[in-house]
C-alpha cells in the first residue's frame, strides 16, 4: 500500500524559512542518551528516490528485525517534492513524505537509519538529527560520502574507523570500515545515540554488504514505490 502526501501547511517554502526552522529546530537535539542496544529490538531503515522533472518523491521506511535482519514491516509514501534543491537543506524535500512513511507503520520504528547525516552537517542538523526532533526516535544517518568533512583513512580492517572532523578537532562523525578493504560509510548521530552506539549498530547492519541491510532494503523499496507511481501515471 502507497501512502499518499501533500506538503504540511506551514512548511518553509525558501531559503530563509528553512534555516529560521533549522535554528529553531537544532537546540532540541540529544546527545546525551546512548541509544538502544545493537542487536536488539527493531531497526528501520528510511530513504527516498525522485523524479524531478515530476516534481515527485518517494519514501520507504523498513522494519528489520535488528537481531536476524529479518523484514518485519514495510510502508511507502509518495507525494510532491516540498522544497526547492538547496544544499545543506535537503532535509526539507524529503521530510514530509519520510514521516508519512513511518506513520503507515503498525510496528514502533525502533531505531531509525537515514541515508544521509546527522551532526555531520554544515549547520550540524542534518535528516537524520531533523528527523529525530521531529519523531522524538532515536535515528543515526549513514552516509556514502563525507560532505565537506576531514577524515583520515581508517585501516583496511571491517570495524576500523577514524574521526570525521570539522575545523580543527571537532568530531562530527566517523569513516567506519563495513567490510574489508572497501571504502568507509560516513556515520553520524542524529537524535538520541552515542556515536559510539551509532557505529555499533551499522555494522550490526552490515554482515555482507558496504552499505546498511536497512539502507539496501529500502532504498530499492522507494525506488520501486517511484516506478509503480509514475507508471500509473497520465
């Protein structure tokens, strides 16, 4: 089933909108709770796919079992994109429909994986710690490259990691090692997780593969929910 969603009255529809609500936003993000336990409870996995020349989005949100990997629940909804394409802002043309997502689900979310970032962000308020205020879940992001952050290569090893750095020493995440010599994800914490806990869980999430289970799962999901949509379309 297909979720379908409007843009939410009252969302910022320019620049100066998003960033008035990105301030207000970010002062509300935890920091200080170490987040569920790996390997327990549920994990779900949230991203999206568009198509532009549309002006169309759609979201999928996977429920994993986060001890077997196991689906347990799967939703998707699509709707109009609700923000122009600025940098540093995409947070606001994925939002809308990534809530709308989570909301078909029966099952609690658990914790929540975004395909992108958290703190790791230029104004340190990325999907995944917008998402987490918003929901008040726990929820990480997982990215597959480091923005515009500093690291060094962490060693070939899966598990190795190194810190993801901002200016001179602030750590807003970590290049972490999935699988043996294959490049590093970029993980950072959102909402209501230690990075330590964040770094834990993805490679909880990633017994075979570079990329999440919950990252993988949905990501085909969403692209699948875009293709189904546009196909009935006039």
């Amino acid at each position: 089933m297909v979720t379908l969603t409007g843009i939410p009255e009252g969302w910022p529809a320019d620049e100066a909108g998003a960033l008035a609500v990105q301030d207000e936003l970010r002062g509300r993000v935890v920091l200080d709770e170490p987040g569920p336990p790996p390997g327990t409870g549920l994990v779900t996995g949230v991203d999206v796919a568009y198509d532009d020349e549309r002006d169309v989005v759609a979201a999928a949100a996977v429920v994993l079992d986060a001890a077997t990997l196991e689906v347990v629940e799967e939703s998707t909804a699509v709707g109009r994109v609700a923000f122009p394409y600025v940098p540093g802002l995409l947070a606001f043309r994925e939002i809308p429909t990534v809530l709308a997502a989570l909301g078909a689900l029966s099952a609690d979310p658990g914790l929540v994986v975004c395909d992108g970032y958290g703190l790791a962000h230029p104004r340190r308020f990325g999907l995944a710690s917008h998402l987490g205020v918003l929901t008040g879940l726990p929820v990480i992001g997982v990215a597959k490259n480091p923005f515009t952050f500093a690291y060094d290569q962490p060693g070939t090893r899966r598990g190795e990691a190194s810190a993801l750095v901002a200016g001179q020493d602030e750590e807003v995440g970590r290049a972490l090692r999935t699988q043996d010599a294959v490049k590093p994800v970029f993980v950072s914490v959102g909402h209501r997780v230690s990075l330590d806990n964040a770094c834990a869980h993805v490679l909880r999430l990633t017994p075979r593969y570079r990329l999440p289970e919950s990252t993988r799962r949905a990501d085909a999901l969403c692209r699948e929910a875009l293709r189904t949509v546009l196909h009935r379309a006039p």
